[in-house]
C-alpha cells in the first residue's frame, strides 16, 4: 500500500536525483543544503545553486510537513470539513544566467487530509525570455508524451489548466509558454487510471521529465550571444516572473498561509529584477515578438 511516508522518501530520491543532474550540467555550481523545521511537524531540505556557469541561482526543494488547517487554508482548498493536513512535495526554479536560456519551474505535490481525503497536484511550465517557437514546440512534446503514457486526454486538458493558470492578469499576458498543470488528482470509481499508485506514478513521471527536458535547453542555449539589450529585457521579465509568483502563484499563498519558512517559500525570485515604467518594446523587434506569443491557447505541437 503506498502511504504518505513513501510518497515523501521517492519524493526526497527524485529531489536527489535531479541536484546532480543540474550539477553535472551546469559545471561549476553546486548546491548547499538547508535543513529546516515546520512548526506543525516535519520540515524540508532547502537546496540552492548559485553563480554557476548557466544558472544565476536554482533552488529544487523538498518538504514534508503536517499540521492543523486553518480557516484561510480551508478558503483555499475548498475544503468544507476540518482536519489536519499533511503535504509533501518538490519544486523547482531555476533562474538561468543568460537571457537567452529559459526560465523553468516545476512542482510536484501530495497533499492527504486527517478524515481520509487525498490527492496529488503538479506542473511544469517554462518561461523564455526570448520565446524560440522550436524549442516552445519540443518543450510541449516532451509533456505531451509524459501525459499521454498515463492517459491521452491529459495533455490537452492539463495544456489548458496551465494557460489559465500561468496568466497575469493585470498585464493581460501569460508568464511563459506554459505546459501542463494539474491539482486534486484523486480517485474516482468511474475512471481508470485514478488508484493512488496509478496518479502517483503519473505525478513522479512529470517530476522525472525534468532533468532530460531542462538540461536539454540549458546545453542547446548557453552558448548563444546576446548583448545589453537581451540583458535588460532579461531583467524586465524576471519582473513579471517576480508579479505572478507574489501577486497569484497558489503555492507561494499556501506556504504563506500554513507559516511555512520564508525563505524557501520566496526562493523562487530571481536575484536581480528590474521595472520600468510603461515599457514599450520597438515594432518588429524580438522583444515585440516575444510578447506577441505570450497568450493563451497557442497549439504548440501542430
């Protein structure tokens, strides 16, 4: 039977796993490790590269922590009963040196409440500064083919739920290309594929989808030239990343929420962000072009 205490060890492997590919590829950087404590119970290990060759700062962190929900976590989780709450995850993002290596973030998570009730959420979305539409197209394929192993109607449906959800609305633009996201995965009689250990092989198969998929575009893009003016509007993005992740990101709200440790809840911010007022990219250029394909509903693959 798969308990909460497995999720949480496959959940520290997969943490371990993806550390030393990021190493490996990135060279020089290294991580340092911080361990921490809930106040609930449980706690995490907080792992941040920084200075590398290709990432400024990555963090990939890992957490188990319990506790007792309160009125504004209930709120958020739509949950109408009281119980206490257990939730176990990774996530990642990392912040690349060169404007001209995306931005990525992933999440896998289980969240499993004291009256029984369980389920698993997750995502992978990518953030380019520049917006290569080959490499937008080859990110998107590799979740289409993670996705279509557990059940061909996720792609489309979790393609979707990312758009919605990797939005800013005060800006009217998406944070990135997006990629599949998904929450309350749980099981339903009338559904094949939704046993626990069906959705949670699912969910560690998009965790696994990272290192080949990111690392890929860390060694394809690292090398390209760029000058002052792919460095401000590196910096500029970084902006908006920085709104979405404080303005609207849920998981930044839930750590918050539950008094998580602060620290590894905003190490997900860039080290260096910059605002401008009323920017305005010229006409035709790349950056007009970048901006032009962060929308919703852009089909990627065909």
């Amino acid at each position: 039977m798969l308990t909460k205490e497995n999720i949480a060890e496959k959940f520290k492997i997969l943490q371990d796993n993806i550390c030393q590919a990021i190493e490996n590829t990135d060279g020089k950087g290294k991580f340092i490790e911080d361990l921490w404590e809930h106040h609930g119970g449980g706690g995490g290990r907080t792992r941040l590269i920084q200075k590398g060759n290709v990432l400024e700062k990555g963090g990939v962190n890992f957490s188990a922590v319990q506790g007792e929900t309160s009125e504004a976590l209930m709120k958020q989780l739509k949950l109408t009963e009281k119980a206490d709450y257990f939730a176990t995850g990774v996530s990642i993002v990392m912040h690349p040196n060169s404007p001209m290596v995306p931005i990525i973030h992933m999440n896998v998570r289980y969240f499993e409440m004291s009256n029984g009730i369980w389920w698993f959420g997750g995502g992978i979305d990518l953030t380019p500064h520049y917006v290569v539409e080959d490499d937008a197209r080859w990110f998107h394929q590799q979740l289409k083919e993670v996705c279509d192993r557990s059940n061909p109607e996720y792609y489309s449906k979790f393609k979707t739920w990312a758009d919605n959800y990797f939005f800013i609305p005060h800006r009217n633009e998406t944070r990135g290309i997006g990629g599949i996201f998904f929450d309350y995965l749980k099981n339903d009689p009338n559904q094949a594929g939704t046993t626990k250990e069906e959705l949670f092989n699912f969910t560690y198969a998009v965790g696994n989808t990272f290192v080949p998929t990111y690392t890929h575009l860390m060694q394809k893009n690292k090398d390209l030239p760029f000058g002052e003016t792919e460095k401000k509007w590196q910096m500029l993005r970084r902006g908006r990343y920085v709104e979405f992740n404080l303005v609207w990101d849920r998981g930044t709200k839930f750590g918050l929420e539950t008094n998580g440790r602060t620290e590894s809840i905003l190490m997900s911010l860039p080290p260096i962000a910059h605002w401008e007022y009323d920017f305005r990219p010229e006409t035709d250029s790349n950056e007009a072009k970048t901006l032009g394909l962060l929308q919703k509903g852009i089909n990627w693959i065909d």
